[in-house]
C-alpha cells in the first residue's frame, strides 16, 4: 500500500481541535503506521495560508488530485454544511470516522461512517447514531439513543438514555437532556437547536430553537 492521504475538510477553530487526533486515529483504523499516512487541511475554496499549525491547506481541487488512496472527514459545527461538502467531495475520496484515543465506545453500538469522536467523549451501550456525527469533548450518548445523520453536540453535552434526535439537529454546549422511556424516547425533531446550558425536559419539536432550565421554544424574532 502506497502512503494514504486524509484531507480534514475545514481549517477553522474546530478543524485545528480534531487535526492532533487525526493521524492516530487513521493509523488504528486502517492498521498502518502513522509514517505513511500524509494529512491535510482541505478548504473547499482557495485557502489564503499554506499551512494551519505546521499542517499543509490545500484547495478541494488539489486534494483531488493528489494520486493514490484518498480518505476524508468533515469538521465543521453546522450538519447541514458538512452535509454539502461531503456532496462536494463525492467519490472523490472514501469517508473515515475520527476517533480520540480518549474517546470511550462500550458495547453493542451502531455507529455510521463519517463521526468524530473528540477527546473524553463517550457513548455507552446500544445507541445507534447515523453519518456525519460530531460529538465534541466531553459529551456523551447513553444507553438506547437513536441519532440522525449530520447531528452535531457540542462541547460537554449530556444525552441521557432513550432519547431520540432527529437529522441536523446542533445540540449546544452543556445542554442536559432527560431520559425517555422505552415506550417514550425523549424526541427532539430534525434540524432543532438546542441552546448552551438548557435543560431540554420535553419533546423538541422540527426546526425549533429551545433556550434555558426547562427549556423552552425561543420566538423567533
Ligand atoms: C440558542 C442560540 C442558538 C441562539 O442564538 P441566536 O439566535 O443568535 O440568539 P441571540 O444571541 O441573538 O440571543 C437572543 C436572546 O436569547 C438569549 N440567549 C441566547 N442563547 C441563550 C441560551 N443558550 N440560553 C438562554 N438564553 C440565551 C440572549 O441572551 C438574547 O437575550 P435578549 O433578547 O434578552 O438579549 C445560541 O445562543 C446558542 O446557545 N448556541 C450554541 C452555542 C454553542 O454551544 N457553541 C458551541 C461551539 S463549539
């Protein structure tokens, strides 16, 4: 196998958070040494600085067309925007998932292609999260939740057991949410944002922005 390359798709303050991790956790993954992957910054338009904290930036254009066995990710906070760049890569290059050493993943969990995983994260057992998934550090997904694709959580996020949350929702730092039930998941809906702090008691409906202890729908102004 000729070296592997990994375009981290961003350059941003998240991007430069998940860079230290990437090499490590490419080289678990693929079960090669970290001396033959090559790792970049991807922007998808032309990047003004050549390099980000000692790593080379490279356009998208000039990503792909580097030879030889591509892998990408996405850190960018919003899923509806990692969605659009994973779309502007498409075959061009295979996703992998990004996993801190210190990130914790127990048992029976079904995790889809494209997650990162930052440092101190946690999901415990039996939860099933879709593609794309951010869980910044220190938040965590207990036992049975169902999670959508391009879901993000925020630093510190507490999802506790039998919740489900829908495609695209951002859930923001610290936000607590309750366990459902078995008979009744705590559901928060697609593209909702759940604020920093908030302590989410109830149902979130679809595209709803709830803020504060219990959390309540913000009017839009
Ligand atoms: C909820 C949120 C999305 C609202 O953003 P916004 O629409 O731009 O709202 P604004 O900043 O204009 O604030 C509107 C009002 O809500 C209040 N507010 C904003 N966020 C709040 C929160 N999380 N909890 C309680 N009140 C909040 C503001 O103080 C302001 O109150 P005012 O009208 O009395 O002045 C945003 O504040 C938030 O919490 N984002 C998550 C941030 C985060 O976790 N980032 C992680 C980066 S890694």
């Amino acid at each position: 196998m000729g070296r592997v390359k990994f375009g981290l798709l961003g350059a941003g303050g998240f991007a430069r958070e998940v860079m230290p991790f990437v090499k490590g956790s490419v080289a678990k993954t693929l079960l090669i040494s970290e001396e033959n992957i090559n790792v970049y910054f991807v922007e998808t338009w032309q990047p003004k600085e050549s390099t980000v904290n000692g790593y080379s930036v490279l356009s998208l254009d000039e990503f792909i067309q580097l030879k030889g066995k591509k892998y990408f990710n996405v850190a960018v906070g919003s899923g509806r925007d990692r969605e659009a760049m994973v779309t502007e890569v498409g075959s061009n290059a295979e996703p992998l998932s990004l996993q801190a050493p210190q990130a914790t993943i127990f048992d029976c969990n079904i995790i889809a292609n494209g997650s990162v995983f930052c440092p101190n994260t946690m999901v415990t057992s039996n939860a099933s999260i879709g593609k794309f998934f951010h869980c910044n550090i220190y938040a965590y997904v207990a036992h049975d939740c169902v999670i959508g694709d391009f879901v993000t959580f925020a630093p510190g996020v507490r999802c506790n057991g039998r919740v489900h949350i829908e495609d695209y929702a951002y859930i923001g730092t610290n936000a607590i949410i309750r366990e459902g039930t078995s008979e009744k998941p705590l559901r928060i809906g697609k593209g909702a944002v759940v604020g920093m702090g908030a302590v989410v008691t109830k149902d979130v409906p679809a595209g709803a922005t709830v803020v504060g202890n219990p959390a309540r729908v913000m009017e839009k102004r």
